[in-house]
C-alpha cells in the first residue's frame, strides 16, 4: 500500500493483528480488536507499529 496500512484497510484485507509485551517475565500477547480502534480513531487512521507508538520525550 502506497501510504500504509490504515485500520480499514487491515480490517477488509482480514488481517489479524496482535500486541506483544517483550518484558521478562510478562511475553504477554493479545490479538487487537481492529473494528474497535477503527471506531475508536477512524477507518482512515494509520495502524503501522511506528504511528501507534508514543514518541519518546526529550
């Protein structure tokens, strides 16, 4: 996709998308509830792991 993936458009490719922790002892992983974020922030939102992830603060 020429811009990224949106939340839309995961949602009607049926792509299943999930969440992990790399924290010991956590490894916690939970499958995203897509339509929800789409609701949540638009079908047009951008959902790449680098636009969902708080920038750090210098």
């Amino acid at each position: 996709m020429a811009k990224g993936w949106t939340f839309q458009s995961l949602i009607d490719s049926k792509m299943i998308v999930s969440a992990h922790c790399h924290y010991a002892p956590c490894y916690h992983s939970h499958v995203l509830d897509l339509v929800k974020l789409r609701d949540r922030f638009g079908p047009d939102a951008p959902a790449m792991a680098d636009d969902l992830i708080p920038e750090a603060k210098m």
